[in-house]
C-alpha cells in the first residue's frame, strides 16, 4: 500500500528542506529520488526494526536499523526527541516500522515514517523488555557490515520479538534459536553429524562431545584432546538440529522440555563468544535476572525438569 508524498513533520534543516521540494512516493520496492535545489537526493524504501538509539543534539536521534532491504543501516532521525515530532514513535526501540530514507554525506536522513509494529507488551514487563533488549543487541553484533541484506535474518528476528511478546514463558527457547540462527547466518553452524576435524560421519543417537571452540562434535579420536569439550547426549542434539532447522513459530509445537533448552544453553554461549567480538551486556544483566527469578521460581514460569541430570563433561 502506497503512502502518498508529504513528508511528516518539521525535522529540520535537511529533511524540512527534503519535504518542501521533493516530489516522491512511497511506495513498495520502489527507490526514488527527489529535488532539492539543484541538487538530487537519492531517496529509498526500508522495512526496518529498529535496534538501537542515541541521542544527538538537543532534539535528534541516530537510530541503527536492521532493514530487510539493506540490512544495517545508521540513520538520523532529526527532531525525533520534539514531542509533536511523527518520528518519535518511529525511532523507539524494537519498532517495526516502513521508512522513506533519504541518502546522506556520512549517515542517511529518516524522512517518512509509517509504524508498523510498536510491541506493547513487551513493554510491559522488565523480563520480556531485556529479552527483547537482547535479541537486537545480538543481532547488532551479528551484523558487522553496513548494507548487507540479511532478509532471513530480519524475518527471524521479527518472529522471535513476536513470540517472545506472545509466549515470554518460552523466552529461553526462542532466545536459544534465534541464537542458533545468527550463529547459521554468521557461517558457524555447528556441526553435529560428522566430527568438526576430521569429517568422520557419526551416529544421530547416543551422546558425543561437543567443541564450542571448533564449533561442533567430535569424534573418539578427536575429542580427547579437547580441552573445552561438553557432553551432549541424543536430546540435546536432536533440539539443536530441530532449533537449526524449524521455523520459530513452529518450533514452540515440539516437546523439548526447559532442561533441554537449560543444556543448550550451556553449549551455545562459549560457542557465541568465540565467534563473535562479544557477547552483548544485556546478555549478562538477563541472565543475573534469570538467576534471582529461578531463586524464587514464581507460579507462572516453567519449572526446572526434575529428571533432568546436568551433563558431565
Ligand atoms: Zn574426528
């Protein structure tokens, strides 16, 4: 759906200028470009979430943006801080919303704004609020490049804020997978067929050892002389290749019982910090949340699984 061409609001300098001479459409997959002055700006569509902001100035913002179309971009939003401004909404984080860029020396200029999503609720609780804190601060991480499309990416990231807003007592499992899907997107899917040094195909059954720093299953040659080696057994590795593969919407209809995701968590964070620079801080401050929220296991989050039996290593 097209939105015709008058431009939101009084942004100052560039943009105001941007909204007195261009004549453009938003429209779908549609690049544009306007007038102002003599001179042309190049203008362009993004469906974009919104992960970080900072403020700049007495009334501006720079937001960086994951869009599908471009991947990560880092914008100005000027006058987005001025309570009347229509970019105000736009530039909260987590908000999906569609945008008409115009192209800057340094960083391009936010010049239309149509929000899509504002995820209410997971506004509403401090928990849910980090998850999602989390979630756009690893896929920050994730993306080290400007303008390099991560369409699947996007998608999955879409998905995991919906989900976590609709199920935030299944957060752990949808952080984990989007977690797994980065590291696929990343080029580090771990490997858990065949030894990830020699090649060795192994068994889908029975338990093996997992290398986070060579990034996948070892075989019995191999894994004595690992020094970082987990034990994995059968289930664990059946929810990593189930968390690789499914779709997240899907994924919430498979059994796979919270001590399972608890293990999956112990093989997939040193395998997190060793590919990426990184780990965000909001990683840590959720999981210390974690921690004093399974001290007090309130009624209406998952219990520990009693069967359950930490692997050795
Ligand atoms: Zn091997």
């Amino acid at each position: 759906m097209g939105v015709s061409g008058k431009l939101f609001g009084r942004h100052g300098g560039t943009s105001r200028s941007i909204g007195r001479y261009l004549n453009c459409e938003f429209a779908d997959n549609q690049v544009v470009a306007g007038w102002r002055g003599r001179h042309t700006i190049p203008l362009y569509n993004a469906n974009a979430i919104v992960l970080h902001r900072f403020d700049l100035g007495e009334t501006d913002r720079i937001v960086t943006l994951f869009s599908r179309e471009h991947g990560r971009i880092s914008a100005v939003a000027k006058g987005s801080r001025r309570p009347t401004s229509r970019l105000s909404g736009a530039t909260e984080p987590f908000t999906v919303a569609r945008l008409l860029m115009a192209t800057g020396k340094s960083l391009d200029v936010i010049s239309q704004c149509e929000v899509r999503e504002t995820f209410p609720a997971l506004r509403s609780d401090f928990e849910t609020l980090m998850c999602a804190t989390y979630l756009c601060d690893l896929t920050a991480c994730t993306l080290s490049e400007e303008r390099a499309a991560q369409p699947v990416l996007y998608d999955e990231l879409l998905s995991a804020l919906y989900l976590v807003q609709l199920h935030p007592e299944r957060a752990d499992l949808i952080l984990r997978t989007y977690e797994m899907k980065s590291l696929a997107v990343l080029g580090y899917e771990p490997s858990l067929d065949r030894c990830a040094l020699c090649g060795l195909k192994l068994s889908s059954q029975g338990t093996d050892y997992y290398s986070p720093s060579v990034g996948g299953v070892l075989c019995k040659k191999d894994w004595p002389q690992s020094s970082d080696r987990i034990r994995l057994n059968g289930e664990v590795k059946h929810a990593i290749a189930l968390m690789l593969r499914a779709e997240l919407s899907d994924l919430l209809s498979y059994p796979i019982r919270p001590a399972i995701v608890s293990q999956v968590k112990r093989v997939l964070t040193p395998t997190l910090y060793g590919r990426l620079d990184r780990l965000p801080r909001s990683r840590e401050f959720l999981d210390s949340l974690q921690k004093n929220w399974e001290k007090s296991i309130p009624a209406n989050r998952p219990q520990a699984d009693p069967e359950s039996v930490p692997p050795e290593d």
